[in-house]
C-alpha cells in the first residue's frame, strides 16, 4: 500500500514538476528568439548576406548575441528537465547530446567568430566547432528521443512520436542545406560535374539558411516540450 501511495503521488506531481520545467525552457528560449530578432532589427548588417556570428561586432546592440546563444543554452538543459519529469525515459546518449548542445552554444557565446583582425583566430575556431555541435546535437536529441519511443505500446507515446517526426525531418533538411552551402563557398573547382554542383550550391543564400536552422531549432525544441506535456496529461486522465 505504501508502495502504491508513493506512485500516486508521483503521478500527481509530475503534471506540476512538468508546468514549471516547461515555464523554464519556454522562458530561456523565448527570451534567446526575442533578443535574437531585436539584435537583427538594431544592427545595420544585412541577414540575407552576413552569418549570425558577424552580429556580436555590430554597432548595435553589442552583447546581445551572447545573451541569446547563453539563453538558448539554459533552454535546452530546461527541456531536458521537463522531458525527464513528464517520466520519460532519457537514455545517456539523450543527455550527452544535451550536454554537447548545450556546451556549444556556451562555447559560440564566450568566443567571438575572427570577423575582426584583434580577434584570436584560436576564439574562431571554438566559435566554429561550438556552433557545429549545437547544430548537429539538437535535432540529435529529437531523434534519440524518436528511437526511445520506436517500440513503446503506449498510445500516447505513438501520437507524440508522430507529431515530432513531423518537426525533426525539415530541420535535418535545413541543417543538410546550410552544410552543403558552407561546403559550397568554402571549395572551387574539381570536375564539371563537381564544379557545376558548387556552383549552383553557392548561390544558395547560405545567411538567410543559416536562419532557418535556428529557427528549426527553436521549433524543435518546442515540439519537445508539447511531446511532454502531451505525454504527462494522457497519463493522469487514466
């Protein structure tokens, strides 16, 4: 009897454990877009033709891009936490790539692209790598989510993993798009065919790509959090 109090009790308190990680991550990631876009809508760069990480030497709103990658930071870790608390299972891969995404954005934020010639070309390269693992880890967690539920007989586990299907697929598409395109302008030459491909990959709007991927993060990130708390709520309606 006491064993069962304790798992009603559990059942009782996740939907409130889920609401406040949910308040967590929904404030962290909205503060990160809001001050993203106010950061493109006071900086003089144009978002069609100058990467995301130009914006921390613009003239201004200086520091807001870091104020944004660290917030995106704290998002992350916090969907993390409502995943966890809605009772889902959170395999270690699962958590290092939280971690990995996490670590990234943080990395990106504390050191500045080599836009600027008194920049340490060192601080560009972490910049780089710690953006590229933020890329890659965040649709990374959707689809280690994804596996987790592949063989769940729960009804609700199904529909949530339908709807994250939904969202994961078009931003590993964006992701794949942005690579071929900083792949493009980063090579020359080769072949007819090779070189025809650069070519046409070049003239992708690698900026404007760049964008989408964020984006596409956020909208992850999001989906993550209604796939939790659509997962906690069918489990107290029994």
């Amino acid at each position: 009897m006491g064993q069962l109090g304790t798992n009603a009790t559990t059942v009782e308190s996740a939907p409130a454990r889920v609401r406040a990680w949910t308040f967590a991550a929904t404030a962290a990631l909205g503060w990160a877009l809001f001050t993203l876009t106010i950061l493109h809508l006071v900086s003089s760069f144009d978002p069609l033709t100058d990467p995301v990480s130009r914006y921390a030497f613009t003239d201004e709103g200086q520091g807001m891009l870091e104020a944004s990658l660290l917030s995106f930071a704290v998002g992350v870790l916090a969907v993390r936490g409502t995943l966890a608390a809605a009772g889902l299972r959170i395999s270690r891969t699962t958590t290092v790539l939280v971690v990995a995404a996490a670590g990234g954005l943080v990395a990106a934020a504390l050191f500045p692209a080599a836009f600027e010639s008194d920049v340490d070309p060192v601080s560009g390269l972490i910049h780089q790598y710690g953006s590229l693992l933020a890329f890659l880890c965040v649709p990374g967690i959707a689809l280690s989510l994804l596996d987790q539920l592949r063989d769940s007989p729960d009804a609700a586990h199904q529909a949530a993993r339908r709807g994250l299907q939904r969202v994961v697929w078009p931003s590993i598409g964006l992701l794949v798009l942005f690579g071929a395109s900083y792949v493009a302008d980063k090579l020359s030459g080769g072949p007819p065919p090779l070189s025809t491909l650069l070519t046409l990959l070049d003239l992708l709007p690698e900026a404007l790509i760049q964008r989408g991927v964020f984006l596409a993060d956020f909208v992850l990130l999001t989906a993550l959090l209604t796939l939790a708390n659509r997962v906690v709520r069918a489990r107290v309606s029994r």
